[in-house]
C-alpha cells in the first residue's frame, strides 16, 4: 500500500524504448525479460536488493523482432512473461493469430524455450481451448502463474483491457488448456478502463495482481495510474469452484482508515434516495451490508454534489445478469432465477460537468449470489478512481472526475421495493504518501 518511487533502473539501448514484461526471482538473481522497442526481447538479471542496477544479457535481444533474412516468422515479438521448469527457462510472446476461417485476428501467446536465457528455441502457440476471448483480442502484458492447483494468465488486450484465462498446464506438451476466463475491465480498455497487469504469486495458492488504469480526459502521452492491489484466488475445487475466481483487496489497506463512521439497521424506502448527512468524501472507504430483499435494483451513489449535478453512480441488479447452466437445476421460475448472474455497474454518464472529460459507458460486470446471500460491497473512492469489490467474488473500476468541490455526498435507492442496510462503515482515507 505504502510506496517509495525509486530511480530508474534500466534503460533503452540498444532498444529504443523499454516496454512491458515480467521478472523470475531465484535464490541469487532476480531475471527480467522485457520488450524492448524496434529490436525484440530482451533479458537483463540483478543482485541489488533494490533492483537498482541491470546486466543485459548479450547486450542485444534475445528474441530478435525479425528473423536474420527478413523471411516471416510464424510468431509475433511482443510482451513477454518468464517462468522455469526443470532446467529450462520458458517464455511467453504475446501477439495474436488470424482466425482459420475469417482472417480475423485472435488473441495468441507464443511459447519459447531457453536452456541460459541467451538461447531461445520458438516451440508452439501455447494456449488451448481458448473459446472465451474476443475477436480482435491480444495476449499483451501476459502473466502465467499457479494458482490453487491450476495455473492462471492474466493479459491485456489492446481492445477489451485486462482480463485472465483459467486452466491446466500440461507440462508434458508445454500447453495451457484453458476451461474459463475472467475480465477484469468490461468494455472497451478506454477512456477510463482497466488497462494492464502487473502479478506475481502471493505464496499461498494465490497471486496479487495490480493494474494501470487508463484517463479519461485528454493527456500528452502516458497518463496512468494503478489500481489498488488485488489477491485472486481460486473459489473452490467443485466443478464451479476451479473455474470461478475471488477478487478481494490485498496489502494493509485498513492503515489508512480514519474518521469512522456507521450506520446499522436502516430501512431504505422502494423509490426513495436517502441521502447519507454524516458520510461523504473523495477519498473514502465504504464496507456495506445490504439485504436486496426482492428490489431489483439497489445502488450507492458517490462523488454526488448537493444538488446531484454531479454522481457516479454504482448500481446491482439482482439476477439480471446471464444464466450459469452449471447451476440449472430445472425450468421452475425460482430455480432459474437461483442459477442467474447478478450484475454490478458504475455508471460515469454524470459524475463530471466539465466538458472535457470523456464518459465511458457504465462498466457491468457479472457477480454470482446465492438466492438468501445479502449484498456485500467494499468501494474505495480515490479522487479519480472508483474501485467496487462485491461479495469477495467480483470487482469493478472506473476513472471518474467531478468538476464541483462540494461532489463528495453520498446517497442510497432502492427500486420498486424496500431494502434494508444491515450496517454501513466509513472512513476517511489517509495520503499513501503521507
């Protein structure tokens, strides 16, 4: 949570720029593998505890961009990740492929294989099963890592953002047969979406994952900032269970709470915003139990000026999401519903009057909730970004930019019928650089 900006540490040459990758940590080195721009990937190894000082390895890429004859290469050199299996260190490329049928380009990730990280031998297209991922998606910034006993890559697509493939490695093949698929940004990666991945194994069947997120007002060059840490883990070991992630906020986040605020037990009215007097901020934490009872809709509204010219609105629509027919158990109206996605939304269309900030449409991604299991948000405002995490199972981001000072407020709705708030904890939220 607390972090200290530090020199930088490698610098491009004989690349022209040095663009995203990843690292292996051994006993007594760490290994970077990085695309370095108009020349390929390349790998620079450390001793300093603060990582300050690099060795590249050859003093050229590794993996050459393009092949010594100028012939076609059957893979794309582009983001890499690094892992080691036995005595091999393997590599992934990400790019994409065209679509047997229409040409069309597809995500792809390229394996690669090096006895001393100097020497790399092009092996195959690493991913199976890959029925999940968009049209005109690409294996960018990718991270392959276990997880529970199955392994998880996690990538960016220069369309549709951050998002992660499920699966089983199968070592024997060197491949990734993939079973499910989880986005982390729902939409196009821009304005103000989730854009790449940064994730290493956390130690205990997880790993921690933190993004860069994109603006959404116009900025010269790169204008990013991150999203807090998260730490995915896998829900169980059931056919469900292996195939879903939790999403749950890691680091000490709790030592910047301040000011503490609660509210417990309180009705809210079908069709009635209760605006809350006492809670309101822009750097702020919400930890919210609600019962939806049988309100199709219930949302939390932040960054919300007195007069509401200003909102960003968060919003859950019970069961209204996909039906999960590994959940189907029959035609019956509650058993359908007891198999349906419910969905959560932040919704920018009104959270600026200034006129230069470009608003993104809402951002909806799917959540499951057991029929009787209330609703649990925890939301971070940070001035310029909204984090909503639901129930441990789901989380959803925007950039957001409130043009008024007094758009601190903060408001409940329940719709067509009455909700209760179970209990409602805010705090303040201190300067991480303080």
């Amino acid at each position: 949570i607390h972090w200290r900006d530090l020199p930088y540490a490698i610098y491009p040459n004989p690349e022209e720029c040095c663009y995203s990758g990843a690292t292996l940590v051994e006993e007594d080195r760490v290994i970077a593998i990085y695309h370095g721009t108009k020349v390929g990937n390349m790998v620079a190894v450390s001793h300093d505890p603060l990582l300050l000082n690099w060795e590249k390895l050859t003093g050229a890429p590794v993996i050459p961009i393009a092949s010594e004859d100028g012939s076609p290469l059957p893979y794309r050199v582009f983001d890499p990740c690094i892992w080691k299996k036995g005595d091999h260190y393997y590599a992934l490329s990400g790019g994409t492929l065209p679509h047997k049928a229409s040409g069309k380009r597809t995500r792809a990730n390229f394996l690669f294989r090096s006895p001393n990280l100097v020497d790399w031998d092009y092996l195959h297209p690493f991913v199976e099963d890959d029925i999940f991922t968009l049209v005109g998606d690409d294996g960018a910034c990718p991270y392959f890592w276990p997880i529970g006993d199955r392994h998880i890559l996690l990538f960016f697509s220069h369309m549709s953002g951050g998002q992660a493939l499920l699966g089983d490695y199968d070592t024997e093949r060197d491949k990734f047969v993939v079973t499910s698929q989880h986005d982390f940004n729902f939409g196009a990666f821009g304005p103000g979406g989730v854009h790449a991945p940064s994730a290493t194994p956390d130690g205990k069947g997880g790993v921690y994952v933190i993004f860069n997120m994109n603006p959404a007002k116009p900025t010269e060059g790169w204008n990013q900032i991150m999203t807090l840490p998260r730490r995915l883990t896998l829900q169980g070991t059931d056919k469900i269970g292996r195939d879903t992630l939790l999403v749950e906020p890691a680091g000490d986040v709790e030592s910047l709470r301040s000011e503490h605020r609660q509210i417990t037990d309180m009705v809210l009215p079908a069709n009635q915003e209760i605006v809350l007097g006492s809670i309101r901020g822009n750097a702020i934490e919400l930890l919210a139990e609600i019962e939806t009872n049988d309100a199709p809709l219930v949302e939390l509204n932040v960054l919300r000026s007195p007069g509401k010219e200003e909102f960003t609105r968060i919003a859950f629509y019970r069961e209204r999401g996909f039906r999960d027919w590994e959940r189907y158990q029959g035609w019956q109206r509650d058993k359908l519903a007891a198999a349906t996605d419910s969905l959560i939304s932040i919704d920018s269309s009104y959270s600026s009057l200034s006129p230069d900030v470009r608003s993104r449409a809402p951002e909806t991604g799917p959540v499951f909730l057991e029929r009787d299991e209330p609703l649990r948000l925890r939301v971070f405002v940070d001035r310029s970004v909204v984090e909503v995490f639901v129930n441990g199972r789901q989380c959803v981001a925007m950039r957001v930019y409130p043009d008024r000072e007094d758009s601190v407020g903060v408001s409940l709705r329940s719709q067509g019928q009455e909700a209760r708030v179970v209990s409602l904890d805010a705090w303040q939220m201190e300067n991480i650089y303080a």
